[in-house]
C-alpha cells in the first residue's frame, strides 16, 4: 500500500510517501522562517505558507518516488492538535485530492505521528515501549502497548520542555527558535557554576513542572547582571531539563516495567540528551529507541507512517473536512 502523507499542524510543511513493505520512498519538508521575525508562530502567516508550499511538495514527491496518483492507495493527513489555519489547509487539500484520486484519506493525531516516527529506522522498537514525547508543546509520558493503545503516565502541568528552551533562550537573548541555540550557547557553558532545581523530582508521581526553572533562569540572569555568564546559565538550565526528563522516565520505566524506553519530538534532537540517556540506558540494560534528527520534529513521513498503520487496519475518514486543534490522545 503507497500512503501519501501531509503535515501541517503548525509552521513545517511536510509531505511524504510510504509504502507498508518498501518503507519510506520519499519525503520533503518545508521550514518556514518568516516567524523568526517576529520571535513565535504567526498563526496566519504558517496557513497562508501551507497553501502556497502543500501541492508542490505533493508533486516533488511523487517524482522522487518515480510515482504517478494512480498509485496512491491512500492519503493520511494531520487533523489536529494544532493551528486550525493550518491543520484545514493540510486537511482540505488532503480530502481534495483523496476525492479525486478516488482512494480512503484518513486524519491522524499529530502526537501519534511522533509516537511512531521511530519506526521509520532500521531497528524499530517492539510494543510495549514508554515513550517520552518532549516538543515545544507537549511534554508526556506515555506507555504504549500498541497503534492506538496509549496510556499517559504523566504530564506537563504548565510549560511544555520545549516552550521551556524557547522562552529562556528569549531571555538570554538568543534567536527564534530558541532551543537549539540554547544548547549550542550551552556547550560553552562552565559546568557547576549554577545549578538549577530539578521541579517536582523532589516528590512521587510522574508529572512536569518547567515554568518555574524558567523563573528561576530570570532570577539568574537578573541578581548577576553579567553577559558574560549566559553560556553558564545556558548550560544549567540545559542540565536541569535533561535529568528531570531522565528521572521521570526512570520512574517510569521501573513502574511499569517495561525496558524500552522511546523519545519522540523535537526536544528529542537535543544531544546533551542523547548522550545522557544512552548513557543510563547502557547501564540499566534499557533499550533506547530515537528517531534521527529530521524526524523529531513536524514532518510527512511519520504522519504517512501511522496513517498506513491504520489505513491497513481498513479505517477510513468521513468526506467531511473536520479538524481537532485539541485532540486528546486518550481519545484514540
């Protein structure tokens, strides 16, 4: 089964090809850098871009997978959550074409695309799995024992890790998008000269707290009053997101029991991270599981991944153009 993928729940465009036994044929994805401007997401400024870049890209990857429409047995599309703007204009077009083409177009759940996005590598991990999905809007642990079977363990009950990066790089006066520059800063950073709190470690349960390391950088930055010392407030702050993302999902995996732990989404990319987690992972005998870089963040391949799953499985969306700009994940 060929499956054409689209993405566009917020400010990337991406659009690919996968078939259920050759894998991914094809992918492209669109970065749009006019927010940078404006230091966030201007929600009409990433639909306007969806329009001009979804059908092109739809046209590049069909040529890079030497395929014509007639071939496409399907079309998974990104319903939410999201941008409304943008998840219609990915669904629209989705629907569009998945009339024409006289073929099943399925909406799929942003997070579950990410969920899965490690699936797309050569050694792909076995259910059961907990995965730690950590992006600019979410921060979840989830134990998932099968496609659809999620069950969330803990949450962020504020910021997310990612808008947490984003934020305290705005402070230290870094460009948008914030977290990579934060870690590359970060890398320059004196290890022990701060040391920040590692939130709601200190207590049971599985749940994130962020806004308050955010606070607390400003507390940082504002008594020394010293340019000089962001590298070190940088590398801190780093720190202290990395081992409570790590404590949490020690937690985690040691409750359920489960020795392969995922992590999804674009905070995953982070190499500090990687390098932290491979670590304990060596050490407790705990599978790691990662999706390459390009796949952390929003794409079409993960999307056209989990839509092929389901789409397998004979399910299939209404003709209706409906889209979920907050769609639980328990709701699957």
């Amino acid at each position: 089964m060929y499956v054409l993928g689209i993405e566009s729940s917020c400010d990337d465009t991406g659009v690919a090809i996968y078939h259920s036994k050759k894998g991914l044929l094809a992918h492209y994805i669109h970065r749009q850098t006019e927010h940078d401007a404006y230091g966030g997401v201007v929600p009409e400024l990433a639909s306007r871009d969806h329009i001009h870049r979804v059908l092109p890209l739809v046209k590049q990857v069909l040529a890079t997978a030497q395929l014509q429409p007639s071939a496409i047995d399907g079309i998974a599309y990104t319903a939410g959550p999201g941008l409304i703007g943008a998840l219609l204009v990915g669904a629209s077009i989705a629907r569009s074409l998945a009339y024409a083409w006289s073929v099943p177009a399925l909406a799929v759940h942003h997070l579950e695309g990410h969920l899965l996005a490690p699936m797309l590598e050569s050694s792909p991990p076995s259910f059961p799995f907990i995965a730690l999905l950590v992006s600019g809007g979410h921060t979840l642990l989830i134990e998932v024992t099968g496609l659809g079977c999620y069950h969330i363990l803990g949450e962020s009950v504020d910021d997310a890790a990612g808008e947490a990066f984003d934020k305290t790089a705005k402070l230290l006066g870094l460009p948008y998008p914030g977290g990579p520059h934060l870690a590359k800063l970060a890398e320059q950073g004196t290890p022990g000269r701060f040391r920040f709190p590692r939130p709601m470690t200190d207590r049971p349960g599985l749940d994130f707290s962020f806004s308050g390391l955010k606070t607390h950088a400003r507390q940082t930055f504002a008594q020394h009053d010293d340019p000089n010392l962001k590298a070190d407030i940088a590398y801190a702050f780093e720190e202290a997101v990395i081992e409570t993302l790590l404590i949490k999902s020690q937690r985690a995996l040691k409750q359920t029991k489960i020795k392969t732990l995922v992590i999804a989404g674009g905070v995953g990319a982070n190499q500090r991270l990687r390098q932290r987690f491979a670590a304990y992972g060596n050490k407790a005998k705990i599978t790691m599981a990662y999706p390459r870089p390009e796949f952390c963040t929003d794409n079409g391949a993960m999307i056209a991944y989990a839509g092929c799953q389901r789409l397998l499985r004979k399910e299939e969306s209404s003709l209706a153009i409906s889209v979920r700009p907050r769609w639980p994940l328990t709701e699957l």
